[in-house]
C-alpha cells in the first residue's frame, strides 16, 4: 500500500501523461541538451552542445557511455562528492536516493517545457526538473520543484537550481567581480583542482562584488570570436552560490543556486520549493557568440519591455545632489528639452515632511513632498515637464527606511532586526531595511506607487533604489523556526510587489538602481526596463565596466550617463566627446548640471543626442561584437553593433592609454556580411578635417579581413563610425 500511495503522490502532475523514450532531447533553434531518463532509473547527464536531431541520438549514447553523470546529484546514499540537493527527513535521516517515474513536454509557441518527475524510492519526496528551451533564443532555462507529502516538515540544506557535468580539458571560466563604483570588472581563470566558488551574501543586491552569471571556456584561454563556451545565468535577485568542483573524476562539477548559508529551508507537506532558472547557452563563436545569445533572450521577454526603445534623460543626481528645488528641476528640464532630451528624473532629496531630507541620514519612508523645496508638488514638475515637451520621472527607495523618519517612529517592528539587540544601521549612520518578506511591508511599497501613479498618471520614469545590505538578520513577521528564510522570503517579497506593479502599470519604465550596479541580474529584470551600471560615470572607467556588464546584458538595458569633468568619483577630466562616445554604447543619458556647460559643449552635446537618436535602433536592438578588449592592454578597445540584416552597424573606437611612439592597432570588424558594400560615416565630429575613410565604399570581406586605420592622436580619443549599406 505504501508504495502506490507513493507512485500516486510521485505521478501528480498537470502535464499530459503518456510513455516516453529513455532518452530525452531539449532543443534549441541551435542548441541541444541530451538527458537519460529510464523509468525507475537515475537521470543522467548525456551531453550539451550544437543542437543534435534524434537519430543522432545512438551515436552520442555510444560515445559518451559508461562516462556519464547524474543530472541532480543527490546527498546521501552517494556521499563523496558534492551534492546539488541535500535534506534532513522529518524522521533525521539525511538520504534521498530518486529514481525517475515520468517525462512529460508542452509544446507553447515561444517555447518548449518539459518537466521530468523523480521520486524517492522510500520517501514521499518528489523532485521536478524542469527545462524551458526557448524558440527565438538559444536558451535553455532549467530549475527544480521540490515537495513531499511527509507528515512533518523536510529540512532543506542545499538545493541548487541545476547541475552540469564539465568534462575536463584547458576549461576556463570568465565571470565579473568588483565593488562599489568599480563594478564588473572582468577576471578569466583557468579551472584547476579544488573548489572555486562564486557567491553574494549581500540579502538586497547581488552584483557589486561577484555576478551570478559565468561563461565556462571548453577550449583553453576565452578567445572573443572563436572556441566552444558555456554561459549560465542565475535568474536570482538575492543570494547566490556558483560552485566549480574539480575532483578527482573526469569532470569540472558546477553547481548553480541560491546560497544556502543562513538559509536552511523548512518545507512543509505538500508545499513546493521553486528554485530560480539557470539559463544556458552555448556557442563555438567564442564569448561573443554566447553574449548574443544572452543578449536575444533578454531583449525577447527576460528584460521587461526590451523590445522598446529607451528615451535619452537627464538625471538630477551629480548636478543639484540633496539640493532639490522647484525653479533648479525646472532649468534643468528646460536645459535637457533643449539639448533634445525627452525625459528629466528627478533624483534624492524631493521628500520628508516632519524631516526633510537634506542629506542620506534621514526621512526614507515618508514619502510625502517636501513643500519648501517643491510648493506645486509632484504634479507641478510634471505640468513643468510637458511645458518643456518632454516626460517627467523620479527616484524612491521603497526597501529602506531610516531611524530618523516618520514610518519607523511607527512602525519600528517593519524593519531587519533581532528582537533582542540594537539594530545596526547603514548608510548616513542610520539607514536600515524594511522587512520585505512582511506582507504588510509589500502593501506598503506597492501603495507608494501605486499612490504615486493614481495621483500623477504622467510619471513615467522611476528610478527604485536600494542602497543598503541586510543586517541586523531577523525578522518580526517570519517565526521563530522560519527565521532562516529572510533572505529568501525578502526576494520572494520583492518578486511579488514588484509583479503587482507591473500588472497595473506595465508601461512605467522602472530602474534597477542598487547603490549604482548592485541589481544587474536576471532575478529582477523581467520586472525592470534596466540597470543602473555604477554610480562611477567617469567615461574611461566605464568602458571597462560596460565591457564586462555586455558579457550577459544588452546595451537597452544598461543605463550609461554622460558625467560631468572634473569627473565627481574620480576626479579625472574628460573630453566630452568621450564622455558622450562612451555612454553611446548603452542607453544614454545625463549625469551633470547642464547650466555649468559652455555654449560650445551644449552645441555639441545637442548634435550628438541628435545623433544618438538616429542609432540607438541599432545599439539597442542590435548584435553587438567587441572587438578589441580594454583588458588586452592595446592601448585602444572597440566594439560595434549590427542590426539583424546586416544592413546597418555603428562602430566605436576609445584610446585607453596614451603615450610616446604609440602603435594604434588597426580595426578590424566583425559580423559583417562578406559582400555587402558599406560607405563609412563620421559621428560625433570634432574638428574639421575629415577621415580618410570618410565617405568611402568598403566590402564587407575588406572590413572584416583587413581593417581600417583610424587616427586617435590625442589622449582620451575616440571615434564613432556609422556603416549603411550600399545597394
């Protein structure tokens, strides 16, 4: 009896049932994934590469078997080796030993989905793997259910979202580490014995230090254009855990999932534990071809609204700081409207009535105007806005609060903290984080835009920040044996505020601003149009950290600002046209006090928004290839963007170092078409004598083969080319 009630438990499922082969292909347009799955057997791993057809299948069985590896590995009966899911019964015992008991595929028009059942052999305790391959992306997302029908609750101790096998060779791996204004910095490393980890444990934001995201380089040192590579994302906004174990097997074993540290989950009967996606892809056109991939996925449904085109904006931040008021938002909407700008955000310091925000220690929470910097209110500067002809957006903070405001003098028990100590705040030495795993804290943060929304329909910008980690770890709300949730109930918080936003407001354009690139991941994403890179808009610096962000993101989604020189993080003075050149290759916008600009810098920067507005098509929906890496110490990087039909392209080139007897490179192109004719076009010109490419016809072979030369003569050059086709 027992074990029908087990096959009964292990069976339930919404997908049609039918018999299935033991082998199970997951593909892509161009991609495939090949698992083992005999009824009552052990899923395994068989191979994931260049998409396969099915009577190919015999031949990868024959050359991969008996070399082949589970595709969960599961703690317990198997004790050596790492584990992707280990759990405590209610019982104590510590074992899970499953076996599958059924296959099942839907077929939806932008993807497939199966789901593969597996099931304790003693246990009522039930494992889904589930497999998305998208249509229009060489994407395979991948991550598990997990429940049980147990009569106390299963202690989960670890539980990664997925598993792949590595085989080993030269594998390398190149992933994005830095910190506060000195974000995604790229690092490349080879994989060699041990144990290499990834991982964020900062509770709010995930993408200051580390990045939840890494490419693996199955043919040695990561070449740009060339070579087979693996890239894995963590759809995960909160905590994670990247794990490459080399043993002593054949294989690299890497594990993807949440960060079970301080995170022991209790499930109870009959719950399900959803593990974020892991989403995969492969190219062998090196690590361009894997960020393209990633690029198509994001921009076709993984960012929201990707497909749209982002307005150029003027942010208020580095120009007026605190210093907010009505007359100083107006002269610098009507600056912006003037340079041909069609959106001013309106940054810190508009809000607090008991206590005015003046500075960062203060008045998070009370969103209420401010009437002594701002007597007409939000609705005035947005009437002042369309006066100047264009859109009106603002920056909120709905996760933090601060020990000086209005809404912890009410409610002190909404916050992260231990009911028996002092809570320790953060920035301006009194900040602390609200309780987003509280329902009534998520109401909160919903009715503040919702209020903001019903009250001002005409936002249409915000720019949501979160500007502190999680300390102070305890919750009020979660009891006393869930206490290990937090960080996983506070991203599930956020996840289901953010989602009841969009199902009301799924045109307001939102910003993941996290004390600058903390939140460039595709945990929150599917609810945000973009990211804010890093609080550091010097343009030299930025190259290096937007070339790492493009690695997994697409330039619509990353916000890229146009600073001011002297540079406010770096203090380094800038040309403008590098400035502008650089935060070209994203979604431009403005970091400064237009007032300070001369004459001749406003002539130029209102030519050059001019001309952004005729390529952001490109830059923002196009195919980008880089070309030459800041990080190959050339003295010079250089990327460019190509539409689909190859039709059109924009080109960039930045001199990164500067000295005596300098050899620039020459530029060679890439993704072209071989015989396609393109005349090549200057923008953003300084100066009056023209290249020597100016105008001129080339192949498409020729670019690409040969290459042009450019003159970066001065330090801190750049150069914009625009390629059309000629017919």
């Amino acid at each position: 009896m027992k074990k029908l009630l087990l096959l009964a438990f292990c069976l339930s499922t919404t997908f049609p049932l039918f018999a299935w082969e033991k082998e199970v292909l997951i593909s892509t347009a161009n991609t495939s994934l090949l698992l083992s799955a005999p009824n009552k057997g052990e899923l395994k791993f068989i191979y994931y590469g260049d998409k396969i057809k099915p009577e190919q299948i015999g031949s990868i069985m024959e050359a991969s078997l008996p070399d082949t590896r589970s595709a969960y590995p599961v703690f317990g009966v198997e004790c050596t080796a790492e584990a992707a899911l280990q759990v405590q019964h209610g019982d104590g015992n510590m074992s899970l030993d499953l076996v599958v008991t059924g296959v099942q595929t839907k077929e939806e028009p932008e993807f497939s989905l199966t789901q593969i059942t597996t099931c304790d052999k003693v246990y009522p305790f039930e494992v889904k793997m589930m497999y998305k391959a998208y249509r229009n992306s060489d994407i395979i997302e991948t991550w598990t259910e997990i429940s049980h029908t147990e009569k106390k609750e299963v202690k989960l101790q670890q539980f990664a979202s997925a598993y792949l096998p590595v085989r080993k060779n030269d594998v390398w791996i190149s992933h994005l580490y830095g910190t506060w204004a000195n974000e995604s910095k790229v690092v490349a490393e080879p994989l060699l014995p041990g144990m290499k980890v990834i991982k964020n444990k900062d509770g709010v934001r995930n993408s200051h230090t580390s990045h939840a995201e890494v490419m693996i380089s199955l043919d040695g040192k990561p070449q740009e254009a060339y070579g087979r590579v693996i890239g894995a994302a963590l759809c995960w906004g909160g905590n994670f855990s990247l794990r490459f174990d080399t043993d002593d097997t054949n294989y690299h074993s890497f594990f993807a999932g949440i960060n079970e540290d301080a995170s022991a989950y209790s499930l109870a009967p009959k719950e399900v534990f959803v593990t974020p996606e892991l989403a995969l892809t492969y190219s062998d056109e090196g690590l361009g071809g894997v960020s393209r991939n990633f690029h198509h996925w994001a921009r076709n449904g993984k960012v929201h609204g990707g497909k749209k085109q982002r307005d150029v904006l003027l942010n208020s931040w580095e120009g007026v700081y605190f210093d907010i008021t009505e007359q100083g938002m107006d002269q610098m909407m009507g600056d912006i409207a003037d340079m041909g700008g069609e959106l001013f955000v309106m940054d810190d310091g508009w809000f607090g009535d008991k206590y005015p925000r003046k500075s960062d220690n203060s008045s998070l929470g009370d969103w209420t105007v401010d009437t002594h910097k701002l007597p007409h209110g939000i609705d005035g500067l947005v009437k002042a806005a369309k006066k100047h002809g264009i859109k009106f957006g603002i920056w909120l903070e709905p996760e933090m609060t601060n020990n000086v405001s209005e809404l912890y003098e009410k409610h002190p028990d909404w916050i992260i903290r231990q009911s028996n100590r002092e809570p320790r705040p953060g920035r301006g030495g009194t900040q602390l984080v609200l309780d987003v795993s509280n329902p009534k804290v998520q109401d909160f943060m919903y009715q503040l835009v919702d209020k903001l929304m019903t009250d001002n329909p005409d936002v249409a910008y915000i720019k949501w920040d979160a500007n502190m980690n999680i300390s102070n770890y305890g919750s009020s709300y979660l009891t006393a044996d869930k206490q290990s949730h937090l960080y996983i109930d506070y991203q599930r918080g956020l996840r289901r505020v953010m989602e009841r936003i969009r199902a009301k407001y799924p045109d307001l354009v939102i910003q993941a601003c996290a004390s600058g690139g903390g939140r460039a991941n595709y945990g929150v994403l599917p609810n945000f149009e973009e990211f804010w890179v890093s609080d550091n808009t010097e343009a030299l610096q930025r190259i290096y950290m937007q070339w790492g962000t493009s690695y997994f993101f697409p330039a619509v989604a990353m916000g890229a600002h146009v600073g001011s020189s002297p540079n406010h993080q770096t203090g380094r003075a800038l040309p403008l046209k590098l400035r502008f050149d650089v935060a070209m290759t994203g979604r431009l916008g403005m970091e400064m006090q237009p007032k300070n600009m001369t004459e001749e810098e406003r002539v130029f920067a209102r030519k050059a928004i001019e001309t952004y507005k005729q390529i952001r098509p490109v830059i923002q929906q196009g195919d980008l290839y880089r070309l030459i890496s800041p990080y190959d110490d050339l003295g010079v990087a250089s990327l460019m963007y190509i539409t689909p039909e190859k039709e059109r392209a924009v080109f960039f080139a930045f001199k990164t170092m500067h000295y005596q007897g300098q050899i620039i490179p020459r530029f060679r192109m890439a993704g072209l078409e071989t015989n396609k004719q393109y005349c090549l076009t200057e923008l953003n010109v300084e100066g009056k004598d023209p290249l020597a490419v100016e105008g001129k016809v080339f192949s498409g072979a020729l670019l690409m083969n040969t290459g042009i030369e450019l003159p970066l003569p001065r330090e801190y050059a750049s150069r914009v080319l625009e390629l059309v086709e000629v017919r």
